[in-house]
C-alpha cells in the first residue's frame, strides 16, 4: 500500500488537527519527490520506493505533531513568488496578499518609493518589487536573521529594487527619507491572547506576533512616526487583528491622517487599515 494515491489518503486521515489535511500531505510529498503537485494526479498508481517512503513518513509524524508545513519544507509561496522560510520570523500568510492588492489599487503604475516595516521573509517587499520594478524599496527588520532571510529571498527571487536594513522600526532610516508609501503588517496580538497556544503560531517567534498595550503598541508607534517619512499625499497601510480595525482608524484619524478606511481580507474580516497623509 504505497502508490502515491494511497498513501495520500492514508496520511490525510492521520491529520486530525490540520484544516488543510489534504493541501499538507500533497505539499510533503511533493518536498519527498522533488516534483511538483500536478505530478501526484498524473501518476496516482505510482508506487514509491522504501526510501521515498521512510522520508514522507517522518516529515508527516513532524506535521501531526503540529509543526507547521512550511516549516518542515522551509519554503512558503506568496504572491507569485516562492520564499524561503524558517523560525526567525512570521511565516507569510495569504491574508497579507490583500495588503499588497490594496497597495496596486492605490499605485496602478508604482510608487516612486516604499518602506516595508517589520518585513520578515521580505514577503511584501518583494511582492511589490516584482510588480514595480522602478520604484526603490526599502524594507526593515528588528530582527537579524530575518534580515538575511530577506536577503536571500531577493537574491533567489531575481529582485533588484529592494534594500533590506536591520532597524527597529524607523531607528536607523535616514530621517531625511521620504516616501509616497509605508506598509508593514507588525506584531500585533495580545501577549495573553489563547490563539498564542494554538496551531502553527505556537512554531513562530513571539518578537514576529506579540506587542504590548493589547497587541496595539507597535501600530500606534508606526501611525506616529510615519508623518515624518510620508511625502505630502503619501499612504499608510496596515495589516492588523481582526477585532483591531477600528482602534486603528481611530488612531488614523487623530493623528492627521484623511481618507481613513479598512478592507476585508479573503476571510471577510477588516484586517487592513489605510489612509492617505495630506
Ligand atoms: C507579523 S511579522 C510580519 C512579517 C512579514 N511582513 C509578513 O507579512 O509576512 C512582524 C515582523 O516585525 C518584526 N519586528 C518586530 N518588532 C520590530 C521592530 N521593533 N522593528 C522592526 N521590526 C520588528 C518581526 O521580527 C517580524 O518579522
């Protein structure tokens, strides 16, 4: 019983705890065999060697254990570009591509300049590079080996246009910078938060997920030193917790910004807040 069908299927049914059992089983195999997922339907009869085998059988008993799988597999897709990942920093979520939707809406043809705050693997970063090749990026992170995660990821991803800094928020940005766009999706879940104990966050760093004040602290700091950064008619886009979306046009709209609004991400949930610097 080891043709790529059946094993498929036995392993979806060990995975009791994964709402994307199906997804995980495929993506680990696919990792086993080097190939990729359009193979396994091409060749469901296919039977696998005792090697290949021993190999899917430990990366699944890693996944029962409730590792994440793009930890297991060290690579996560986002956008249209494919990341290096690993425990440095938040694994990209699909949600985050809703902030980059957003950021295209609002500059159809490219910013001239972008800052990415708390960039992690680089995800929106590049994201956006790849998609405006002449606008200068700028992405930061708090966090060193993030940074050459970053790094690799640009190098491996064939971008140009964008420099990663180790920097706590704007510490190290040059304060005569400016730019016509700020995004960053920061730590924003409350330190005592019960989601913390659940699922694949349990695998990522607190420094990537957690900020005081109720999880608000890192937003209100970005919302009050991003004026300084953000030419005149520049924008600022946030990624935040679902319950957080008011909070953060309130907090918006205190500090001068106009044109205050959220988006829902592919869930339904306000998890994006914008606005534009007058
Ligand atoms: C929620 S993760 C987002 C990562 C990435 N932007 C993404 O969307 O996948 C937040 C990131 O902020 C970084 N971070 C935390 N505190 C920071 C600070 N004071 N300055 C800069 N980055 C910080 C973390 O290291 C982490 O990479």
């Amino acid at each position: 019983m080891n043709s790529i069908a059946e094993l498929l299927n036995s392993a979806r049914q060990q995975l009791l705890n994964s709402d994307t059992a199906q997804l995980d089983v495929e993506l680990l195999l696919c990792h086993c065999l080097e190939c990729e997922r359009s193979y396994l339907f091409t060749w469901p009869e296919k039977q696998l060697s005792d090697q290949h085998n021993e190999h899917f059988q430990k990366l699944l008993e890693r996944r029962i254990a409730g590792e994440p799988v793009a930890h297991i597999i060290a690579k996560r897709d986002f956008w249209d570009l494919t990341l290096e990942v690993n425990s440095s920093t938040l694994i990209p979520r699909p949600d985050t591509e809703t902030l980059v939707e957003q950021a295209l809406d609002y500059f159809p043809s490219g910013a001239a300049a972008a800052l990415d705050l708390g960039t992690g693997t680089g995800a929106i970063a590049l994201a956006l590079a790849s998609e405006w090749p002449s606008c200068k990026l700028l992405a930061v992170d708090l966090n060193a080996e993030a940074v050459a995660l970053a790094e690799r990821n640009r190098v491996a991803n064939n971008i140009q246009n964008v420099r990663f800094l180790q920097s706590s928020w704007f510490a190290e940005i040059d304060p005569g910078s400016r730019f016509n766009l700020i995004v960053s999706n920061p730590p924003y879940i409350d330190p005592i938060d019960p989601h913390l104990q659940e699922g694949d966050v349990r695998f990522e760093p607190l420094s990537a997920l957690i900020a005081g004040d109720g999880g608000m602290a890192d937003l209100k700091l970005i919302v009050q030193q991003a004026p300084h950064y953000l030419d005149s008619g520049g924008y600022l886009l946030l990624e935040h917790g679902y319950q957080q979306a008011a909070l953060v046009r309130e907090l918006l709209s205190l500090q001068g910004f106009v044109d205050v609004a959220s988006r829902e991400d592919i869930a339904g949930h306000e998890r994006i807040s914008f606005a534009r610097w007058p």
